[in-house]
C-alpha cells in the first residue's frame, strides 16, 4: 500500500505571535516551528496502516528549507521518504493545493492523509481542493478509520454527532484529533532521519486567487468592572449584560 501525508511547517502553538512591520506577515524572530499537530496525526496514520498492511510512506511539504526540520521529524516517526516542494513564496490554499496534486497526481498514492486544517492559517481547505483536484472522493475530520477489501469505511464529526461513510481507494482524508495519538520519535529513528536524503522538486508558479491585506490582531479585553457588593447591584448587572455585553 502506497501511503502519503502532506504536511506545514507552523508556528508551535505555544509560541507568542507579532505581527510583522509590513503588516501581512508575523514576525518570525524567536518564533519556534513546529509540524502542524493535525499533520501529526496523519503521519501516525500512515504508519499504523503501513505495520497494519506493509507499504511505504511518503510524507510531502511545500516550502523552503525551513520546512526540512518538519519532514526530518516526519522520518524519525518512521516515513519512509521525504519530499521537498520547493517554494519560497507566499501561496493561498489553492497555489498549495495545486503544487501538492501535481506531485500527488505522480506519485499515485493509495490513500493521501492531511491535517484536518493547518493551525497557522486555519483555512482547512487544502485537503479537499487536492482531492477534487485529483478527482478522488475525500472524507475530513476523520476520527476513526478502517481499510479493508480496498475500501475504507471513515468515521467524522458533525455538529452534535457523527457521520460514518464507506469509499472505494484511492481517497483523501482529513485526520482531527482523536483518531490516534502520535508517537514520539524514538533516538534510533532521530538519528536515522539525519542522515535520510529529502528530495528536492521544483514547482510551477500559480496566480494566487486570493490577497491578504491585513493582519492584525484582537483588540484587548476592557478591564473588569465591580458594579456593588450585594444584591441590590443585581439590576444593574442585568442591564449591562443585556445593553452592552448583549449576552441576555
């Protein structure tokens, strides 16, 4: 079985984020990267599938050689071989999702695993936009999946319950927490990453379909008010709470 899993280089979600000079980026200084935690989960997959039903694993990262530290991550968890995408520029979900089908439409995987979203951007689009750029069938926010007979019968969250599907392979699937837990790469495995080559392929230039103008961030939370001491402040709690917090 042939396995794939695309995934980002991010921010680590513990990190404090500025936003840059220019106003459409963050500020990079001090910031550690990390690969992306949903993306986590779809390696772990990849893996699980693969002891479960022999195969190779390929993990995929579109960037620059920062994003090496991610895939050299993804090789010590255990993938097979690494692939490089590379691209300095910026892109918008569509240019990311184009250069990952074109190489994806080569490498012809029997199933492709991504993150259920990205947690820089947080679009969860990508996944989606590769299979329908593919023209497989794709299922997101899996949380549970099995692979037998060439199908794939896929569990997801929906709003107050969830959805279980069947689909023949090849397919896309967009992992969410809760389908597995990552392992930790063990010191043989970070230290067979090193010296583990990482493929290097170039990408076609795309016209992005959409333009970041601004980032900023959420204004500040007012400081808190205390409106009495007893009861007799309760209507006026009432009143605030209806008029200007406008949660009642």
């Amino acid at each position: 079985m042939k396995l794939a899993a695309c995934i980002n280089h991010v921010p680590d979600t513990a990190a404090k984020i500025n936003i840059a000079a220019d106003g459409k980026t963050i500020d990079k200084s001090g910031v550690t990267y990390v690969i992306s935690p949903y993306d986590e989960i779809a390696v772990e997959e990849c893996l699980r599938l693969k002891e479960k039903n022999g195969g190779d694993v390929t993990v995929i990262s579109l960037g620059g050689d920062a994003h090496k530290e991610t895939l050299r991550k993804a090789l010590a968890m255990g993938a097979d071989k690494a692939v490089l995408l590379r691209d300095d520029s910026v892109r918008d979900s569509s240019g990311v999702a184009r250069a990952l089908a074109d190489y994806l439409k080569e490498l012809s995987p029997d199933i492709v695993f991504f993150g259920k979203q990205s947690v820089d951007y947080d679009d969860g689009a990508v996944g989606v936009m590769v299979a329908e750029m593919l023209g497989l069938p794709s299922v997101s926010v899996v949380v549970k999946l099995d692979i037998a007979d060439g199908k794939a019968t896929a569990e997801r969250e929906i709003e107050g319950g969830r959805e279980v599907l069947e689909t023949s392979l090849p397919a896309v699937f967009t992992t969410q927490k809760g389908l597995n837990e990552p392992r930790y790469p063990s010191l043989k495995g970070i230290m067979g990453a090193k010296s583990k080559p990482i493929e290097e392929r170039p990408t076609s230039p795309v016209t992005a379909k959409i333009e970041l103008l601004l980032m900023q961030k959420p204004p500040a939370k007012p400081a808190g008010r205390i409106i009495g001491t007893d009861v007799s402040a309760v209507p006026e709690l009432v009143r605030l709470l209806h008029e200007e917090a406008k949660v009642i």
